[in-house]
C-alpha cells in the first residue's frame, strides 16, 4: 500500500536537505493521512485519507 490519499491522491514530496555547507541528503515530506471508515458506494470502508480531504468534507463518515 502506498503513502497516497485515496480521495485526492496526495503523496510523499521528494526533496533535499542543503546543510550551510551545501551537503546535500534526501529528505521525504509526507502527507498527514488518517485511516477512516467511510461509506464508500453504499458500504462502509476503510480508507487512507489526508487531513484536508476531511475538513473539506470530501469524505462521508461511517
């Protein structure tokens, strides 16, 4: 599985780290996801959903 919002399909950003000596390392900035029961095509469901999806009210709750 992932680390993707199932509603909006948000995921990791891939960036560098740039220390004042300009070493660079890679660093992952992942999403806020939160795993619901939601009602999905009738049915409740559980899915990976970000924060900003559930205060937008994209997603129903079960």
């Amino acid at each position: 599985m992932s680390f993707k919002c199932d509603i909006c399909g948000k995921g990791a950003l891939v960036g560098n780290n740039v220390s004042h000596a300009n070493n660079k390392t890679k660093k992952r900035s992942l999403p806020n996801l939160q795993t619901i029961r939601a009602i999905v095509d009738g049915s409740p469901k559980k899915v990976r959903t970000c924060t900003r999806c559930l205060k937008a009210g994209k997603v129903v709750k079960a």
